[in-house]
C-alpha cells in the first residue's frame, strides 16, 4: 500500500475515533438533556443533574469541534459536500448547539426566564441527537451526487425512511447513554428514575438496532459480506443484555461502560459497511466520495497525523485527569448551578 | 443581492459577534493567573476572592464564545464549500489542531477553574489558571495562523484548481503570523485589563468591595500601560507588514489614489471610490513614506498601480483603520494618565479617573471589531490573497432564499443572546465578589 492510501485508512479510523470518543462523552450531557423532563421533577433535581454535567459538557463538545476540524482537513470535500448541501439541517443542529451552549449558564443566572433556558436546554440537546444519526444515515445509503461532486437532492430528500430510523436509533443511543450516565451520578429517587428510564429505553434500542441493521443489509451492497460488522453487532447486542443485570447489582460504573462499548460498535458497524466511502453517492451518475477523491494531500495528512499523535495522548490524559476530579456523586452542596 | 453578499454578510455577522468573546477570555485569563499567582505566593484571601469573580465571568464569557465559534467552523463548509474544497489541504488542519492542542486544554481546564476550587489542591488550581490562560492563547494562534495564512498565503502551490500544502512551517508562518498573532493578543489584553479595571474603579466609585477592587487595580492597571504603549509599536509593525506585503491594503486604508514619493499619512477624509476622491482629507505629506521606509522620500504605491478588478473597496477600510487607530491613542493616553497616576499612589483617590475607566470599558471591542473590518474587507476582492476570489468561493448548492433565512435566524438569535448575557453580565458585576468568610471563633 502506498504511503497515501495508508494515511486515508489511518484517517479514515481517526475520524471514526472521534466521533466515538464525542458520542460518548457529550453523548451522555445530549443523553442528559433528551430525558432532562422525565428524570426530573423538582428543582432540586434538576440542579443535580445540571450538577452532574455542569464541569464537563464544554469539554465534551470539543470532541465534535475536533471531529469536524479532522474531517475539514483530512477529507476537505467531505465536509463541502455534506456541509452545503445539507444545509438547513446542519443549520437547525447549529441553531440547536448555540442554544444548549448558553442555556446552563444562563438558566443558572436569568431566573426570570428559566423555564426558556430548560427548554433550550432540552430542545438543544433532542434536536441534535436525532439529526446527527439522520445525517449519517444519509450519508451511508447514499445521496445523490453530481460528477462536481456536488448535492443535488433537497431537503426532503434527508428524511427518507432510513436515515430517520438512523436517527431514531442515534436518539435512543444518547438517551440509553443519558440513563447510565445519571444513574452513575445521582443517588436516591433520581437514580432510581434514571434505572427505570435506562429500562424504558432498552426494548426501543433493540427494536431500532435491528430495524436498521436489517435495513442497512438490504440496501447497503456488500454490508452482509464485513466480518467486522457481524462482530461489532453481536458487542452491541452482548452489552446492551448485559446492561439489565449490571444495573440490578448496583454496578452504575460498569453500565455506563457497556452503554459506551454500544457506541464503540455503533461505530464499527458504520465503519465496516460503509469503507472505503465518505459519502455514497445514489442516482444515475454512481458517483461516490471516498477516501481515495476526497482526501487532502500526503503532506497535509502527515502533519495532521503528527498532530494527532502529539496532541490526543495529553487530551485523553487530562481529561481522564479531570473526570477523576470531579468522579463521584453530585451533591447539593458542591459547587455548580 | 446575490448570494454571495448574503453569505458574507451571515459571515461578518457571525465573526463579529463572536469576536467580541475570545479577546475579553485573553485579558480575562491573564489577570486571573497573575492574580492567583499573587494568592499562592502570599495566601491572600482577597486575592482568591478577586479570582473567584472574575472565573465566574471567564465561564459566562467562555460560553456564549463557545456556542459562538461554533457557527464559524461550521460556515466553512455551510456557506463557504468552494472554498473548503480549495484550502481544505492547508486551512482544515489548523482548526484541527487549535481543537487538539488548544481547546480541549483551555475548556478541560475551565470546568476545574469555575467548578473545581474545593476539590483541587491550590497548586493545581494556579496550573488550571495558567493552563486555561496557555490554552486560550494557544487557541488564538491556530485561528490567526488560519485566518493569516488568507492574508499572505504561503508553503502550497495549486494542482488540479485546488491549493496542495507543500511546505508546512512555510504556510503557518507566513509573512503576516507572528505580528498579527502579537497584535492580536496585545488587543486582547486590553479588552480585558480594561475591563477588569473599569469594574474595579465602579467598585470604588460606589465605595463596595473596596479590597478586590484594590488588588485587581494594583494587577491590571500597571499591565494595562504597558501593554497599550506596546501596542502602538506593534500596531505600526503589522502597517509595515501590509504595506510590504499587501500594497493595494495599505493603499486602501490611507485612501492613497496615487502612488507617490512623499506619500501623506491621512489624518481625516472621506473617501469616494467613484471618483478615486477623499472629501475634506486632512494628511501629513511625506509621513506615510517615512513610516513605511523609514524615508519621507520613498515611493508608496496607490490603489491605481493596481487592475481595477484587483483594488479593494475604500471607504471601509479607511475609515475602520481610523477609527481604530484613534481608539489606540486614546488606549495611550489613559495608559499615560494611568502612570501618572500610579506614580503618585493617588489612583484611588482620582474620581474622574476611575469615571474614565469605567466608561473606557466597551471601546476596546470597537478597536477589535474595527481593526478586523480593516484587516478583513481590505483583503477584498480576495478570500485567499491573490490566489481565490471571494466571488468564487461561496456553496454552489446553497440559493441565496436559503442564506437569507438563515441570516435571519442569526441575527434573531444572536440579538437574544446578546441582550441576555448582557444583562446576565451586569448582574453579575453588580452582585460582585463574594463577602469575606467571618473569621472563626477564638478558642
């Protein structure tokens, strides 16, 4: 293999990586927010689980700024194609971001308005965690592509059948993620809702996950033939049957872990299925985006994988770091908002 | 309007807003580190109250700045896609790498700084402030070196209608970086001293929290000096830089018509592009020459030794350059003021002073805003310098119906956030540093 082909593959599984590493770390904050009005009830309540995220969710969306910055610069076409051509859905995540973004601080400050900012709060993070699995989903049964390598479908052309029930099951993930995240952090009448929650969600998630595995099979060519993908599935699936008696037994640590392994598979399975494509392309032309044509020069991804090689050791270390500081559970009388 | 337009006005929108955080989280950042360093060399309890203030502001900042320059990476593939597609080999990677070395330090460390005093040791407390100061500065550099490499585009050469990186030092220290990056973070520095000194004074005026309000003067104030002489020196070498390196710009912001030896530095005026005139223009001859040369007599080029299809507009460029400029003297001449002052230990007792302070906070985010017009509409035509005209860069797919609604939404949503974190900002300026904790009972 040539030292280019090489280095796509290497940014192929980087990018994969980071969008792993954000799925789980905001993944649990977006998963916070989705079940935000059912988990609690009371003020009280509310304070705790803003508590539980309080020190971290900043952090955590640095994982999807990175992830876009990689993608910008290893596979540049990539991020044109996508970014322009699903336009108003990346408008409406973006809208949905800035919203969450401010939303803590200032429901903490703007007591005036603080049922708004809960609103943002949750809407931010639903809007989001739907639409990112509707845009992946998109982008592996494929879009039509002109030999500019340009969108040529619409918005209603995003919401076909299965990149909705992509986004569904990408829904149901963050919240499963939300559920064992709370359950970790609260104690008492909270961690007992985020339990029953986690248990609530679990049937949708397997009903999503086969749905759409069996969705993608049929019309992703080639999906029934990666190994990787058969043995990515059966993780998700071991995890998520492990994740009942793992919860009954108290051991909150160990269900958060096997609702992150989830999201590891999740992204094994796309990454199998859809290699060595960025975007499939559909329609007459057949023309798709790959790591082959749309990739930035050798140089370019070799400095890129310097940096990367530099850099995320010390973020993985520090933010390990950080998380230890802050483990345990949120109290009331700790600071936060 | 075109498309175009719209997209770049969505654009100036969207970088002018989010241009007034991330230079308020430079000064900021740099005074809660000297002020910690302060508390963990003397254990100064109003020091750690002063820090405790301030943090809390740096988080409310941090976080509309945040959900602000989101949109911006954003826009390069939403309504910038020709030119993702151009630079992505050069530009991606320095937003790539402000994530990875810069960003997750400065927010990481954050959550420690605004959520972390009790459950750290204090010498890990002072290495998150310097880490979020390093962090934050670090993230400066990457933005700059991006946005710097579309100034004077070097380390690439174009193959197949697309930039390809061939040198990468080349391309990161370009012949604008390091002066921008200086002058940049020398703008920061007094948007946020200015800021941290304005609020003390406020304190002082209404005879409240007097002690932190003395020690973030004795802290911001002497800095703020220095850093407002400096930059002027600064702000000097980055005009070198342009007109050595961009001529047509610097032509542009003096509205210098003709290249002439004896070139005059414009005071005043107000250039008309239509008839390549400045109405009531006011100059210095011969000064432009000298500053740019370092001889009164040197020949400075003028807008009309270039094509008329590679001039930039004027009237902009001139008069935010000017604006600028003047901000910077009146920065000077409270900093000479400052020193006096400081030198009579009769800064406290000064009212009119302290007035000044407080009214000088906003004019630094003027000077930012107007200093980035400048730098950013005198690169017109041009998105990448010479190399991609902005014509040419914006989505393909995107109709301008599409880019008008979203400007829409922008400037609604945008608006509200700016509204509530101001008075968010003022409430939390008002309710100021926590009491001191009562002293313990004596045994």
């Amino acid at each position: 293999m040539e030292t280019i082909d090489a280095l796509r593959v290497t940014w192929y599984l980087l990018i994969g990586l980071l969008f792993a590493g954000y799925s789980i770390l905001d993944g649990f904050d977006l998963g916070i927010g989705v079940l935000f009005p059912f988990l609690a009830k009371k003020e009280e309540e509310k304070r705790l689980l803003l508590r539980s995220i309080a020190p971290v969710w900043d952090g955590n969306e640095v994982w999807l700024l990175t992830a876009g910055g990689a993608l910008f610069a290893a596979f540049p076409q990539v991020y044109a194609t996508v970014f322009s051509g699903f336009y108003h859905a990346l408008m409406f995540v973006l809208w949905a971001l800035i919203f969450r973004a401010v939303s803590l601080e200032f429901r903490a400050h703007d007591q005036r308005r603080k049922r708004l900012w809960e609103f943002a709060f949750v809407a931010g993070s639903l809007i989001p965690a739907f639409l990112f699995g509707v845009a992946l989903g998109n982008v592996l049964v494929g879009v039509p592509l002109d030999e500019g390598m340009e969108y040529t479908g619409g918005l209603l052309t995003l919401l076909r059948p299965f990149p909705v029930v992509i986004g569904l099951l990408g829904l149901v993930a963050f919240a499963l993620q939300g559920s064992t995240y709370a359950a970790l952090k609260t104690e008492g009448e909270l961690q007992r809702r985020a339990v029953r929650m986690e248990r609530k969600v679990r049937f949708p998630f397997l009903l999503l996950f086969l749905i759409s595995g069996g969705a993608a099979f049929l019309s992703i060519p080639g999906a029934v033939g990666k190994p990787l993908a058969w043995v990515a599935a059966a993780v998700v699936l071991a995890a998520l049957a492990l994740l009942g008696p793992v919860l009954r037994k108290g051991r909150y640590q160990a269900a958060f872990w096997l609702s992150s392994t989830m999201f590891v598979g999740l992204w094994a399975i796309v990454g199998a299925i859809h290699f060595p494509h960025l975007v499939r392309g559909r329609g007459p032309g057949g023309f798709s985006l790959t790591i082959h044509n749309a990739s930035s020069g050798l140089l370019t991804l070799k400095v890129m994988t310097v940096i990367a090689l530099l850099g995320m050791p010390m973020v993985v270390a520090y933010t390990a770091y950080v998380y230890r500081v802050f483990r345990g559970k949120v109290s009331s009388e700790q600071e936060g908002y | 309007m075109t498309a175009v337009l719209l997209a770049r006005v969505q654009f100036a929108l969207a970088v002018g807003f989010h241009f007034l955080f991330p230079p308020l989280t430079f000064g900021l950042s740099l005074v809660i580190f000297l002020l910690e360093t302060v508390r963990i060399r003397s254990g100064n309890e109003v020091a750690r109250r002063a820090v405790d203030f301030l943090v809390r502001i740096l988080g409310l900042i941090f976080v509309v700045g945040t959900a602000t320059g989101i949109t911006l990476e954003f826009s390069f593939g939403t309504n910038w896609s020709q030119y993702a597609r151009f630079v992505g080999d050069i530009f991606g990677a320095p937003l790539a790498a402000e994530g990875v070395f810069a960003f997750f330090l400065e927010s990481v460390f954050l959550g420690v700084l605004v959520f972390g005093r009790a459950r750290v040791a204090p010498r890990v407390y002072w290495l998150s402030s310097f880490l979020v100061f390093f962090g934050a500065h670090l993230s400066g550099l990457w933005i700059i070196i991006a946005n710097s490499w579309m100034q004077t585009p070097a380390g690439f050469a174009v193959e197949g209608g697309r930039a390809v990186l061939t040198d990468f030092w080349a391309a990161a220290l370009n012949h604008s970086t390091v002066v921008r990056f200086v002058h940049t973070v020398a703008a920061g520095w007094i948007t946020g001293l200015l800021f941290v000194a304005g609020v003390a004074g406020f304190y002082l005026l209404k005879g409240r929290h007097s002690e932190e309000a003395g020690i973030m003067l004795r802290v911001a104030l002497p800095v703020f000096v220095v850093v407002s002489f400096a930059q002027a020196l600064l702000g000097h070498q980055h005009s070198v830089q342009v007109a050595r390196t961009q001529p047509e710009k610097l032509a542009a912001f003096e509205a210098l018509w003709q290249g002439q030896k004896h070139a005059p530095l414009a005071l005043f005026g107000l250039p008309m592009s239509a008839k390549e005139k400045t109405l009531l223009y006011v100059g210095i001859p011969g000064l432009l020459s000298w500053l740019v040369h370092g001889d009164a007599g040197a020949y400075v080029p003028g807008l009309a030794d270039f094509p008329p299809e590679e001039r930039p507009p004027v009237f902009l460029p001139f008069i935010s350059y000017h604006i600028m400029i003047a901000l910077g003297f009146v920065f000077v001449a409270l900093a000479a003021t400052a020193l006096v002052l400081l030198a009579l230990r009769r800064v406290h007792q000064t009212r009119w002073f302290l007035w000044a302070l407080l009214v000088a906070v906003p004019l630094p985010h003027l000077a930012n805003q107007f200093g980035w017009i400048a730098a950013e509409v005198g690169r017109q035509p041009w998105v990448v310098y010479r190399v991609l005209r902005t014509a040419d860069a914006a989505s393909v797919v995107v109709s301008t119906g599409q880019v008008l609604f979203t400007v829409i939404v922008f400037a609604a949503v945008y608006a509200l956030i700016f509204v509530v974190f101001l008075r968010i900002l003022v409430a939390l300026i008002k309710k100021g540093p926590a009491a001191p904790e009562p002293a313990p009972p004596l045994a």
